[in-house]
C-alpha cells in the first residue's frame, strides 16, 4: 500500500519526502525520469523521517531480517535494521559476497541479471523485509523474495520509498484502497515517482 | 606539503600482516601508490591477512622516520578506544574469506558483523561517540560497502549522507576522480552540489588497504572546497615490516579501537 492510504494519509513527512527526490530526465537512456534519492539523503531531517517511517512500521511485526538490494538498498537498510534489532543482509550483483551464495536470475529488457546472497545469512523461518529505492518491473524485488523463500524465511513485506502505481491490486479495474502488492507479497511504498516540474 | 595534511586518519589494527611499502607523497593532495615488486612477508597474527578489498590497487610506501614511529607506537597505547570492550566483540564478528577476489588474499568480509545486531550497532556507536561533537555536516560514503555504514552514522550525528560512487552511476552531473589500480585505473564520482564549500567531512569505508580509494574521495571533498576531517574504516590492513608498520604520514585513521596505523 502507500502510506498515503494508511493512517499516515495526514502525514506532512510523506509531502517532504516527495519532494526531496530530483527527477533526472533521459537517465540511463533516452525516456525515463530517473528519480534520484540522493538528494533525499542530503537532507537530514527528510532522510530521517523516511527511516523512521519505515521503522514505525516494521518495529512490532517481529522482522529478523532486512534484506538491503544492492546498491541503494544498501542506503536505507541497515538504518532500518539497527533501529528494529534485526540483522541487515545485503543482496548483492554476481561475484561481490565473497563467501558461499546462492543466486537467483531475473529478467531485464534486454537480457538477465542475478541477485546472490550469503549461505547461512538467514535461517528458516525467519521473517523478512527486503528493502530498495525504488519499484518498476519488479524484477530485483522478485528475486529477492525468491532467495529469502528459498532458504525458508517469510518475507512479511517488501518496502521501497517510490513505487510506480501500477502495484496497486486491482479487482475489476478498480484500485482496490491500500493493497498493493509484488508476486503476492505486500508492498510498502511511500511516494509515487516525480515528473519533471516544468 | 604532505599528502593528506590536515586529515586525520586514524587506523585500528584489527588484522594484522607484515608487508614492505614504499610510499610517495605527491603534490596537492593526491597519494598515489606504486606496488612494490619485491615477495612479501607475512607475519600472521590472529587471523592475519592481506586481504584488500582494494585488491586491484598500486602501493607503495615511505617509512616515516623513528621518532614519528615511536611517537605513533605511544599514542596508540595511550588511546583509550583501544581499551573498550566493544571491539573484541566487532572483531570477532568479521569473517576472513581465503582466495576471494583472487588468490593469496584473506578478504575481510563485514557481511558477518551485519548479521550480529549488537556488534553491528556497537560498530556504529564508536564512530557516533567520536563524531558526534566535531561539527561534521557531511558523511561520505564510498560505494558500496560504504553505503552501509555512512548513513546510520549520518544519521546520527545530523549529517547529509554523500554516496561516492564506481562511474556512470550517479545519475546527475558528478566531478570524477581517476585514482590508480595494480593495473590501470579506476574513477570515483560525486554529484556535483552534493556539498558546498566549508562543508566539515567524514569518508566512511568497510576498509582501508593503500589507501587509493580514500585518497580519491578526500580528493573530490577537497576539490569543492570541503575540509576533510577524518577518514574512518572499520577494517584497517596494518603493513608491518619486521615488526615495523607503515604509517599514512602525518596522519591518523579513525576506526574501530581508534589505534593509528603503527610502525615499528
């Protein structure tokens, strides 16, 4: 769900925390408006109330995990684990974790990447939040799940701080209010992406 | 004028090895280090290793002289980091991986430490205590083991968090910076308006091994007119040569424990 159709709807941090993100038009390629949280974590006050709204949420759902995607997962994770007790987990590009790992391929526009992750950085059982930037495809977070799932932790959530509206659930055409969703997983978001001010 | 003057860098030993460094100091605030052709030497003590997460980088090292050496060996007895408790416990929590990237390096893998919430939080709390009043307004962190540490610490000292990033990654107008690797080079790149002149800065790594990355990102700091006021890794790779070390001359590296980089 996004916050804004929670409780959080009134929150004035949700309005900062949009408007801290810089839209950068044509990056990587021509036609996308790559949303840049760097400026985000530039500003201390906002960076921290994004934390800390995930934090509020995740604190009482018993999470043992945060699982961080690599790179910029890497930026809001461990912020969120230390703050709730649970161990930070990277979920890393082929050939960085230097020890045993599983992997799990997924799907681009044009070809196939990997996600990998520690052997033994998660036991069964476990319940799991996977933490990134941003959702488009899918795809990372997808294989994200598919890692944690496949060495029996729960993934109670996955959480980004932008999403694009087309994970909102819907039932027959309608937006069904607060549900969003990623391969049957809730999904957290707290902003939609920014457009290019004019 | 030395290379890095007015940064303090001060390093802990958590692993030690016994290697020879050369090191030349070059103008401005750049180090560049040239690999040395001779075998190396390695005295293994605990879980001794060579590991260098900047693997691909050159070094080379001047000693620095033996009073600058005793000198060095006196303040890290004296440091009261070096006592506190919480260190054994981080250091125990890192786990050495033999042959990673390549063979003949012990690398240092911190992934362990994030798995033992008490170490990991304690990892953050040392470098917290010891920045929390010196008026830091930026933590730079360099990618991507950087990214994990630097902005909890940010965050808690009230700092902006400055990701330092591999090229082509940032999305926005960046300034770059080549350093040297044992073969080629690489760059490191930061957005341009990121940090503004006058700025007080910390560069945060998992690691320090020659220090090349470091040295660029003080580079790209100092280049927009920002004051680099220390330099903090959890990990720091002591090169000792017969019992000597190789110190970053001049300065002190801040990391877990609080030791400077001792020679001698």
């Amino acid at each position: 769900m996004f916050a804004a159709e929670t409780e959080l709807k009134e929150d004035p941090r949700l309005q900062a925390i949009f408007e801290a993100i810089r839209v950068i038009p044509n990056f990587p390629k021509p036609g996308i408006m790559f949303q840049d949280i760097t400026t985000l974590l530039l500003n201390h006050k906002v960076f921290k109330d994004t934390v800390d709204m995930f934090v509020d949420r995740y604190r009482d759902m018993d999470i043992s995990v945060v699982a961080g995607v690599e790179a910029r997962g890497f930026m809001f994770g461990p912020s969120i684990a230390l703050a709730i007790g649970a161990k930070f987990v990277p979920l890393r590009k082929p050939k960085k974790l230097p020890g045993e790992v599983i992997s799990e391929a997924y799907e681009l526009e044009y070809g196939t990447d990997c996600l990998e992750m520690h052997v033994g950085a998660v036991q069964p059982g476990e319940r799991a939040v996977v933490i990134d930037d941003l959702v488009a495809t899918g795809g990372t977070l997808s294989a994200a799940i598919k890692l944690l799932e496949r060495v029996g932790a729960e993934v109670a959530e996955c959480a980004c701080v932008i999403g694009l509206p087309q994970f909102k659930v819907k039932l027959d055409s309608v937006y069904v209010h607060g549900q969003c969703t990623i391969n049957g997983k809730p999904l957290y978001l707290l902003v939609e992406p920014r457009l290019l001010d004019c | 004028m030395n290379a890095l003057t007015g940064n303090s860098l001060k390093i802990s030993r958590v692993n030690i090895v016994s290697k020879k460094f050369q090191r030349h100091s070059h103008s401005g605030n750049s180090v560049t280090l040239k690999s040395p052709n001779t075998s190396v030497n390695f005295q293994p003590i605990r879980a001794a290793i060579t590991g260098a997460a900047d693997s691909g980088e050159t070094h080379s090292t001047v000693l620095p002289t033996e009073s600058a050496r005793d000198q060095l060996r006196s303040d890290m007895a004296a440091s009261p980091d070096v006592k506190d408790g919480r260190i054994a416990g981080i250091s125990a929590a890192i786990r050495v991986i033999p042959d990673f990237p390549k063979p003949g390096i012990l690398f240092q893998d911190i992934t362990t430490l994030l798995l033992d919430p008490k170490a990991f939080k304690d990892t953050i709390d040392l470098f917290v205590e010891r920045y929390k009043d010196k008026n830091i307004s930026v933590v730079a962190g360099i990618e991507a083991r950087g990214f994990i540490f630097g902005p909890p610490i940010a965050l808690a000292i009230g700092a902006k968090f400055v990701p330092m990033r591999k090229p082509n990654k940032l999305p926005g107008e960046v300034i770059s910076e080549e350093y040297s690797l044992e073969y080629g080079t690489d760059k490191m790149e930061m957005h341009v308006g990121a940090v503004q002149a006058g700025e007080r800065a910390l560069v945060i790594d998992d690691l320090i091994a020659t220090g090349g990355t470091l040295c660029a990102a003080i580079s790209l700091l100092e280049r927009v007119g920002v004051h680099v006021v220390e330099c903090a890794c959890v990990i720091e790779l002591e090169y000792l040569k017969d019992g000597g070390g190789a110190a970053i001359r001049g300065e002190e590296s801040a990391a877990e424990g609080g030791r400077r980089v001792g020679t001698g």
